[in-house]
C-alpha cells in the first residue's frame, strides 16, 4: 500500500476541489492506501501546512494580483521574477521537506499546476516531480487558459511560466481533467493526453435531513419557517452569475407571480403568505481572488437596487459542522441544502458542477445556466431543470451579466409553477436523483482511482 498526498493551495473548504478531494480520500483509504494533505492553510486537523501554498500568503498574493490582475506594485518585471522563483525555491524545500519526512509515495497537486493563481508552485512542483521521479497524478479541475476570464497574465514572464510548467510535462506524469473541453484543450495546446474523471457525489449516504443540530438555520440567519429560501452554494465569484439569480427571484416577486406563491408549503413545513419573505441565500466564501474583487460588493448593490433579500452566511457555513472563533454555531453546507426551497446555479463558468450534484442528491429543484461544460458532458444526462438558457445578453457598468427580460420572465414563470406543483416539482427532482446516481456515483470515481493508480506501477 501506498502514502498518498493530495496538495492544494487550501483544503477542507467547501469549495469544489477541497470536497473532491475528500472524496478521492475516503476511495483512496478503502484501498488500503494511506492519505495525507497539504496545503497553505492551517485551520484543518491533520492537514501538512506549507504557507506560501496559500492564495492569501502575503507574498503569493503579491505574485498573484501583480502577475494575473494588474502589473502594479513592481518597478519592472525582472523583481516580479526575482520574487516568483525565490518563492519557489522556498516551496520547493518545503514540498521535499514533507515528502521526506512522510515518506509519500504518489503525489497528486490539484489545480496548484494547471490554475494559474500560483505561479511559484507551479515552478516548484516541477522541479520536485523531476528530482524526485515520483509517479504524480495532476489533477487538474481549472486551467489559466479558460474561457472562465479568471486568470489573464499581466506580462510577459508570467505568460511564459505558464507555457513551460502549466501542467508539467514529465513522464512519471499521469495528467486528469473533470471534463471534455479541457481534455480536448490540454491535448491541442501541450499535446498532452489527460483521462476525463468528472466530479461524482456519494449516492450512497443517508439523506440529509433536518435533526436538532439544523433545526434552527433559518431562525439564526433571521429566517421564518413561511420565507422562501433560494439557496447558492456555491463560492461568491465573479463567474458564479449570482446576478442572474438576482434578476430571476425580483422576476419572482413581481406582484402577479408573488401572489401565486401564497399557500405554497416551505421545505421545512411553513407556508408562504402574503408576510412571507423570498430570500437568496449565499452559502460559500467570498473569494477576493476573482476578476474584480469587488463582486460581492456589486451584487449588494444590485440586490439593493431590485428589492431582493440576499444574504451571505458562508461565515457560519463550512466544510462540516464546528463553532466559530466567538462560539457561535456553525452549519455545514449539507445543512443548508436541508433548509432550501430551490437551489440557483446560474454560473457561466464551471469546470464541473459539484453544487448541482449536491442539490440533486438533496432532491431540490435547480436554476441553471448552461455553462460551457453543461453543454458539453451534462446535458446529454436529461437533467429536468429551470435553464436560463445558453446566451448572455452583455454587463452592466460592474461587469455584472445578465439574459435577456424574456428569459427570466420565463424562468420566473417557471419557478412558481415548479413551487405551486407538488407532483411536478417531485418527478422532476425523483428523475434528477436517478440520473446523477446513476453516472455521477463514488463508484464510478472508484473504477477511475483504480486505473490512475494502477498507472503508477505501484
């Protein structure tokens, strides 16, 4: 059996990878292997922390902003350099100093050499891969290159590390994507050949429901039983298109739509009236690291503007349950999902779809917009869902996206006629479960493992 670490530059979150991960874990460890992680942050019991792997490390942000937002705290790019590669000559003692000490077997980096965000540890994987002739695993779940606008590098030096090390080409290398574009892309711009093993969901689990632990999440967020919850799990990004869920839910409440609501009964057995309150509630992490870092910002603005309820509770919604710093309860994000009435997942940009899976196995409706990927490896499933369709119809002043009036009347339309139809709303999210079950298992993760592993020659 084998010691296996996972590195990223944060795990234990909920963000997509970090709970990807766990999962590739649980399989890993039923195998007999024995898994360890590391990353750059310091809050997950057990977890190896290498700092600098860390998107907030002052000088891994520093690289970040100045190398792949605006060029503007450095007098030229030679000190840009000069910073990246000392930064990766310290990643790289670490990285030897950890493998060393655990003596690890197979190394498996997630998005630390494909994303883009971490330049220095891109440069120092390499060298460790190389040096240390271990089998590597690159799992890659974003790339600098998508179409996503994330990541865009500000100058010369940094377009060409991506070149050379994004992902690393070096034969101990097996190379995984999570879907066919970027399977397709990796091969016609590196001419590397990666195996397709698409995010998956343990369907095997006892469902969520409500317990005393969750029994009061509306109630600690200023929620009643009779209030709507529209719930986005996802992280607050720019390419998350909440503002598309912005624009649907003031649809909804347009006074005509509004009134059919009324009688409707609540995911946890209130019934709206005419008081009742239609809330969109942000569950995951305020990211600073997107395109603008005042996304969260614009969506309060907007929000504001159109008289919808949007609230941000992902300071109290982690990975698992726990209690905060001032002793305040802390939900885990399967504890939200328990409390909803409908999931929005109305991203332009996903390299899966983890929080449409996990609204499937919660047996709620979803929202979605048909993201490139959507197109390419979902739809063809027959998922029944509220699409906004495929076309975005341009930005605001923020750069805020939106779809055409049409669309969301549509999709408004919709929703309530989903709310108002019991027997509807329950085929469509019965048919939804089975699909996914079905293809998106954590035994179709483990038939994956089995071949990557066995590739190792271990």
């Amino acid at each position: 059996m084998a010691n296996i670490a996972f590195f990223q530059n944060r795990l234990g979150r909920t963000d997509g990878v970090s709970l990807e991960v766990d999962k590739w874990r649980v399989i890993l460890e039923g195998m007999g292997h024995t898994v360890y992680y590391c990353s750059g942050n310091d809050d997950v019991l057990g977890n190896y922390v290498i700092p600098e792997l860390y998107a907030l490390h002052p000088v891994t942000w520093k690289i970040l902003r100045n190398g792949t937002v605006k060029f503007e705290d450095y007098a030229s790019e030679a000190e840009l350099e000069r910073d990246i590669y000392e930064h990766a000559d310290c990643i790289e003692k670490k990285l030897l100093a950890f493998i060393e000490k655990q003596r690890i077997d197979v190394l498996v980096p997630n998005n630390l050499c494909s994303g883009g965000y971490q330049p220095a540890a891109g440069i120092a994987f390499h060298r460790v891969i190389r040096k240390t002739g271990l089998p590597t695993i690159i799992h890659s779940h974003d790339f600098y290159h998508e179409d996503s606008g994330e990541v865009c590098a500000t100058c010369q030096t940094v377009e060409s590390i991506y070149e050379r090390y994004f992902p690393t080409k070096l034969p101990n290398v097996q190379h995984v994507v999570i879907n066919r574009i970027s399977q397709a892309d990796l091969k016609r711009r590196k001419n590397l050949d990666a195996m397709v093993v698409p995010n998956v969901f343990d369907f095997d689990q006892d469902p969520w429901t409500e317990d005393e632990y969750n029994r009061d999440f509306r109630r600690a967020f200023g929620m009643s039983e009779n209030d709507l919850l529209f719930l986005q799990a996802t992280r607050i990004l720019d390419r998350k298109g909440i503002e598309m869920a912005i624009d649907t839910i003031a649809g909804i409440q347009d006074p005509g739509r509004r009134k059919e609501l009324n009688g409707v009964t609540t995911a946890v057995g209130g019934t709206v009236g005419p008081e009742s309150r239609i809330v969109l509630l942000c569950a995951g992490i305020v990211e600073n690291i997107g395109i603008s870092g005042s996304y969260w910002d614009y969506l309060k603005q907007k929000a504001d503007g159109l008289g919808v309820d949007l609230r941000h509770v992902g300071d109290r919604v982690r990975h698992s349950r726990a209690t905060d710093h001032a002793g305040a309860k802390v939900y885990s994000l399967w504890d939200s999902y328990v409390q909803a009435d409908f999931v929005t997942y109305p991203s332009y940009w996903e390299g899966w779809g983890n929080q449409f899976v996990e609204a499937v196995f919660a047996k709620l409706p979803v929202l979605v917009y048909e993201y490139p990927v959507w197109t390419s490896d979902l739809r063809e499933h027959g998922f029944q869902v509220v699409s906004l369709g495929s076309d975005l119809a341009g930005r605001d002043a923020n750069g805020l996206v939106r779809v055409d009036r049409q669309t969301v009347d549509r999709c408004a339309d919709e929703i309530v006629s989903v709310l108002r139809d019991s027997g509807r709303k329950q085929k469509m999210v019965e048919h939804n479960y089975a699909v996914a079950s079905s293809s998106f298992s954590m035994r179709n993760l483990q038939e994956h493992i089995k071949e990557l592993i066995a590739g190792t020659g271990l």
